[in-house]
C-alpha cells in the first residue's frame, strides 16, 4: 500500500489513528508543526515532516506521494477568551488540507469531524441525519459544524472523495480532559458535584479503528457517528462504583445553580489570569447532553464497539499505572 499522511498525529484522535496504521503494517507520514516534539512519532518508525494546516503549501508537499490522508489535526476547547485561533484551525485549517491534498493528487481524505457537528435537539437520540437545531452550544460546536460544511464543499468543489468521521466523546487510556474528568475525579475522590446529563461516548481504540475502515468501506460525501454507548451521569457513578469498588456520592445540582457556577468559575480565574475549567458555555453543553447512535459504522463499516465496562477499566489501569489515581482501595481490574 501507498504511504499514508496524518495531520494531528500527536494528539489523542489522531496518535491513535497513526497506531492503529502501523499496527496494520502501513506506511505513515506525520504532519507537525514541531517536528522535534514528536520524537514519540519517530520512534514508532514515522515519518515525521514539518508543516501546518494554517500552511497550505506545507501541506500540499507533505501529501505528495500519498494516495489517502486522514486530517485529524485541529483544536478542542472550552471557556476560551479568544475563540479566533480554535476557528482558524478547525474551519480554514480544513479548507486548506482539502486544496492541498487535491492538488497533491490524494485520492481519499478521511475526515475527523465530531458528533457535535450534528446539532441535536435536547432528548434527541441523534443519527448522522437528524436536522441541526439551528445553534450552537459553544464556540468549538460553531466550528467543528463550519469546518465540515467546509470539507464537504471544498472536497465537491476539487472532486476528491471524502469520508467524514464523527467521534462521540473519546474516551481510553491517555485521554486526560473533557468526560474523562468524570472518571478521574471519582477514582480520586474529587468528585463532589454532578448535573444530570446523558452523553455518548467510544473508546478510544474503537475510534480508530473506524477511521481505518471508514477509508477502506467509507462512502464518499457520508458521515459515521462513533458512538458505542450512551449512559446518564447516574449510570456513569454506578459504573464506576462497580469497577472500583468504592460507592463515592456526588451532589446534583440544579440547572440554574449549575450556569451561575460555571459563570463564578469563569470569572475567578480570569481574575487570576487563568484559562478557566468551567465555564456557562461548559455547564450548557453538559445540561444539554448528547446522545448518538453509532449503529450505521456497525453496519456500513463493520465496527464492533467495546462495552463500556471495559472502556472504563482500561482507562482506570492507564491512569494507575501512570500515578494519576491515588487512594490503595482502588481495585483498578483489568479488561478480561
């Protein structure tokens, strides 16, 4: 097989993208801004090039020479005050991967979009057609939904085929924020307030390996949700308290307490001259809750999901091992 370009080859989504080629003996070629940040990328026998999305001409010469690239890189975040440089990188960032690689002469872009992009109405079980409610929860929803209406009409416009990818919320060993703060909080008995919420997540090998057959089974112009299991707040603790062995409670807070919580956690610590951890826009999208249904990469692509048992315990052993849970009651097991 031809050799294969990652953009995002150092983040969580797209390292385990670049893993999960090379475990299926491809050759890659990884795109980083920092090329001498990814010695972890060149010790696995990448080919590590510079360049940046926001660079389009870097971009095209990485491509050349590759028959399919996977576009991983962009940025997630919350409570930011500068929403600007998450938007460069997700929407034009994008556009620019999309030109590049066409006039690189790529045949397949695999694209990681989100779940997000879907927009569901709160309550709604969500399917890659559900119509879009017709606003945004926060500024990186804005941008994942601008970004792939952008691939969709760059990769028509230059007659490239394009298979959009949308990951529920990621979850396995490595992923350190978002939802996984959940499961780190209750290890470490930090966690002290909840909203009830339901939201979708996919483990993190199960993500990759439906990037890798969404180019080989992918259709083009077509989106795969991943999403492999839905659960409330509640049946997150319970789960938790199952496989730790330890029953932590959690207070529930109401919807209004939990929007002026977010906007005191915001102000204090841009009184610090800190990021914030939690913000409005952070509590409305936890209020919100997500839920999708992953069914057509089953059917279309062949992707089997892990249980969310066995997401949770991997993910719980990778942080023991790595010191981030403390507290010797922690049982920790192993997937079987």
């Amino acid at each position: 097989m031809s050799r294969v370009l990652v953009t995002g080859a150092t983040g969580f989504v797209g390292g385990g993208v670049t893993r999960r080629l090379l475990a299926h003996g491809r050759e890659v070629r990884a795109l980083s801004r920092r090329p001498d940040a990814a010695t972890a990328l060149r010790a696995l026998g990448v080919e590590v090039v510079p360049g940046d999305v926001l660079a389009a001409d870097t971009v095209e010469d990485a491509a050349r020479g590759c028959e399919i690239v996977y576009h991983a890189a962009g940025v997630n975040g919350f409570c930011m005050r500068d929403p600007g440089p998450m938007r460069a990188a997700n929407v034009t960032g994008t556009e620019n991967v999309i030109g590049a690689c066409a006039r690189a002469g790529v045949r397949r872009i695999v694209y990681t979009s989100s779940a997000a992009v879907i927009g569901e109405p709160a309550g709604v079980v969500a399917t890659e057609d559900t119509p879009h409610r017709g606003w945004f929860l926060s500024e990186y929803e804005r941008s994942k939904h601008d970004a792939e209406v952008a691939a969709l009409r760059e990769a028509a416009r230059y007659e490239i085929e394009l298979v959009c990818v949308n990951p529920a919320s990621v979850q396995g060993p490595g992923r350190m924020g978002g939802t996984a703060r959940l499961i780190l909080d209750y290890a470490n008995g930090k966690l002290r307030t909840l909203v009830r919420s339901r939201f979708s997540l996919v483990d993190a090998d199960d993500c990759s390996e439906g990037h890798v057959l969404a180019e080989a089974r992918g259709v083009p112009g077509r989106r795969y949700l991943l999403a492999g299991v839905t659960v409330t707040t509640e049946e997150a603790v319970a789960t938790l308290a199952r496989v730790t062995g330890i029953e932590r409670r959690a207070l529930n807070l109401p919807r209004p307490v939990a929007l002026a919580a977010g906007d005191v956690a915001a102000t204090a610590a841009r009184v610090r001259g800190r990021r914030p951890r939690l913000c409005r826009e952070m509590v409305a999208t936890l209020l919100h809750g997500h839920a999708y249904d992953g069914s057509r990469a089953a059917r279309e692509l062949g992707l089997e999901y892990r249980s969310f048992d066995d997401m949770v315990r991997r993910t719980l052993a990778w942080y023991v091992d790595q010191g981030m849970v403390s507290g010797a009651g922690i049982r920790a097991d192993r997937p079987a």
